[in-house]
C-alpha cells in the first residue's frame, strides 16, 4: 500500500473507540515447527513479552526455561514461566520469548515479539506498520 499503512485480512480493527488493536497470529515450537497454532491476540505496546496460555503452550510442547517476575498496571506483581516460541504473521517469523499465562491471563503480543517480527503499532491509528530497520555502522 502507498501509504505504508499494514492491511489485510491477518488484520482487523475492533473496538476502534475502545483503542485496541487484535491480530491473529501463529506461534509454533521452534524445535518442531509442525506443532503450531493460531491465536487471536490483543497487541499490547506496554508490555515487553507476549503471554499465552500455558494449556497451549504445553501442547506445542514448549518448556519453560526460567521464571520472571512482572509488575502489572496497577503496580501489583506476579511471577510467571517462560520459553521461546516462534511468531508467524503476515508473511514474516521471528523467534521470540513467551509467558506462560494463567487463567485470567489476556492472549497478549508484545513489543519483543512484533519486533522480532519486523512491525511496530501506530498508536494513533491503532495499526501496525513495518518497522523501519536501521543498522548502525561504526567507523
């Protein structure tokens, strides 16, 4: 598209008064590739880490390979697993980490992982646009 705007039918707007963002993405175990499956999720530009469920996790037969703590909006923390997953949308993967969500846990895409994927979300138009890569040269 000309106008360097993401569109297409990975993509969809919902609740554009409500200011959030869905996609629909596959993940899949980087050791067997085969074993994939494709979520929706809610993009989320403040948190660092993707989260999916640990149910869907284990059944792509993903291990966690450490435990981190997180602080959420409201300043609470929780500790939660995490492994590495790879991310497939609109064309492009990249391998990324990934919490192990618990129930309650929203289906999340964060900022590692649209990065890993080359994209970065407009907050204004609550789109996502290719991520303009730079490679610093030092001389």
């Amino acid at each position: 598209m000309g106008d360097g705007r993401f569109l297409d039918s990975s993509y969809r707007k919902a609740g554009a008064s409500m200011g959030l963002t869905h996609v629909e993405a596959t993940i899949a175990n980087p050791g067997n590739p085969r074993k994939a499956a494709k979520l929706s999720f809610l993009v989320d530009s403040g948190a660092v880490y993707s989260v999916v469920s640990k149910a869907i996790l284990r059944r792509l037969g993903v291990k966690p390979h450490s435990k981190r703590t997180f602080t959420l909006a409201d300043g609470s923390r929780i500790t939660r697993q995490v492994g590495d997953v790879v991310f497939k949308f609109n064309g492009q993967q990249g391998a990324s980490p990934v919490i192990f969500g618990e129930r309650g846990d929203s289906t999340l895409l964060g900022t590692v992982s649209l990065e890993a994927l080359g994209f970065i979300l407009d907050p204004i138009r609550r789109e996502l646009r290719p991520l303009p890569l730079i490679l610093g040269i030092i001389c």
